[in-house]
C-alpha cells in the first residue's frame, strides 16, 4: 500500500494552504489539563505542518493564531497565549531559518503588546532573506477587519487623487488586503469538527476547496496535512463554470 506522501500528486501542490487551527481547549479538557496545554501541544503542530507544508513546496502557509475576538477570552489566557507565541518564535527562529522559512504576519498587529510586536520583528528580520515557504501568522486578525482596513486605505487613495472611484475592481481592491503580495488559498483547512469560517480570510477564500477534519489541532501532523491535499487533489475545482467547459 502506497504512503500517504507516495499518493500525494507532486505535481498539484496548492501555493497557498490557509488552516483554522481549532480544538486546542477540548485537546486539553480530554486530557484532563487546563486549555493553555492545549495550545502548547498545538506548537508541535504547527511544527510538523510548517516542515510538511515546506517539504512538498507550498509557498505560503496561513495560520489563525489568534482572532480579533480572541481578545474577549478571559485575560489569564490572552496573557498565556502572548508568552506562547513569544516563547514559541524565540524557541524556533533558528529551526525555521534552516528550512528556508521565511515569517510575516496578518493583522492588527499594532494592538499587540509591545514584546510581541518586537519579538515577531525580530524574527522576521533574521527570516527575510529565505527564499523557502513563508509562513503567515495571522494574528489580531480577522476578515472583517481586513475588507474594512482595505477600504480605509482605498478611500484615502481616492481623496489624494492616487486612483480613480472608476478604477476600482476586484483585482485592485485585493491589493489593499493583508494578502495582497499573495495568491488566493486553494485549500482551507479546520480542525476540530466544526464547520465555520469563523471570521478568517472573508474575501481571499471565495473560491477555496474547504477541507473539515475531526482531529483536534494539537493531533494534527503532516500526514493529516498531506490527506487534506490529497483530498484538495481529488476535488474539481470549476469557478462557477461547468465541467464540460474545464474538460474541453
Ligand atoms: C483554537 O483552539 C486555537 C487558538 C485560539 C490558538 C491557536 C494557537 C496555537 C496553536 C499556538 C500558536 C503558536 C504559533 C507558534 C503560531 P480553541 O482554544 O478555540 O479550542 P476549543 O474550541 O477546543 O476551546
């Protein structure tokens, strides 16, 4: 029997993977431990998925780190998750520079606590020159903000005569999103069994293959990585036009 990676089709590697890491909380209560394990146990996670992604070539990897509305979780575990992450970028800068990995972030980042804002700097300094997967962080971050941060931008653009109201289009509209130096994800990933898009990448996922898997994020690894693009492979993927039309 062929392994998961010999089923992969190298040749059908989406450039763009965006994953909703949910399920670390119930990760934890299954174990009997408080929810800030969870999200520790999701690290080796985000490991393994970085590295896997990295392997078979995608280009960019988007993660939802932490939500705008994240911030209305009780304080104890905003204040854990912040550690998490500045522990967790110190921890691998020099990991993820081996493997090429280049960082940026999403988001309203300006609202993050100083250490964050100057730890994630950092990292992303000492990663510029890497040519390999970047990984998006998407933190502070939702699609709501997003489409209306872009459009505070694009009406001041109009105001200073730098584009005409005619010239908007959906295409230059994208430019002014947080993804804008990215492709649209061909695959969007949730785990945990819950079917939402919970705020994430509003206007960049219209067209995305979405893939639902029962793992909890901290079981998440590569290989689940690798089913999720099999099953992205699998898919016809027809932007509203009709099979007959792709096949002819
Ligand atoms: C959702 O699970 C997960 C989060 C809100 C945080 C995700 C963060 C990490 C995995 C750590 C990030 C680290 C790096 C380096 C990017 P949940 O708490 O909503 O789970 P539940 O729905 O089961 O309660």
């Amino acid at each position: 029997m062929k392994t998961v990676s010999e089923r992969l089709d190298k040749n059908n590697i989406p450039k763009h993977i965006a994953i909703i890491m949910d399920g670390n909380g119930r990760w934890a209560a299954k174990h009997g431990k408080p929810r800030i394990m969870g999200h520790e146990n999701g690290v080796e996670s985000v490991r393994s998925v970085v590295e896997g992604a990295g392997e078979i070539g995608v280009k960019h990897l988007t993660l939802y780190a932490f939500s705008t509305e994240n911030w209305d979780r009780p304080k104890k575990e905003v204040d854990a998750l912040m550690g998490l992450l500045v522990h967790a970028i110190e921890a691998e800068t020099d990991e993820l520079n081996k493997n090429n990995v280049r960082l940026s972030v999403i988001g309203n980042v300006a609202i993050m606590p100083e250490e964050v804002r100057h730890k994630l700097n950092g990292c992303i300094d000492a990663l510029k020159n890497n040519s390999g997967l970047n990984l998006v962080l998407a933190l502070s971050y939702s699609g709501q903000w997003d489409i209306v941060n872009a459009v505070k931008h694009l009406v001041a653009d109009v105001q200073q005569n730098k584009i005409t109201q005619e010239t908007i289009n959906n295409e230059l509209f994208q430019n002014y999103l947080s993804t804008a130096k990215m492709p649209a994800p061909e695959l969007l990933i949730r785990t945990s069994g819950e079917y939402r898009i919970s705020n994430f990448l509003l206007w960049q996922i219209a067209y995305s293959e979405l893939h639902f898997t029962n793992k909890l994020w901290p079981d998440f690894r590569k290989q689940d990585l690798f089913e999720a693009i099999i099953d992205y492979q699998n898919r016809e993927r027809r932007f509203g036009k009709t099979s007959e039309q792709l096949t002819s």
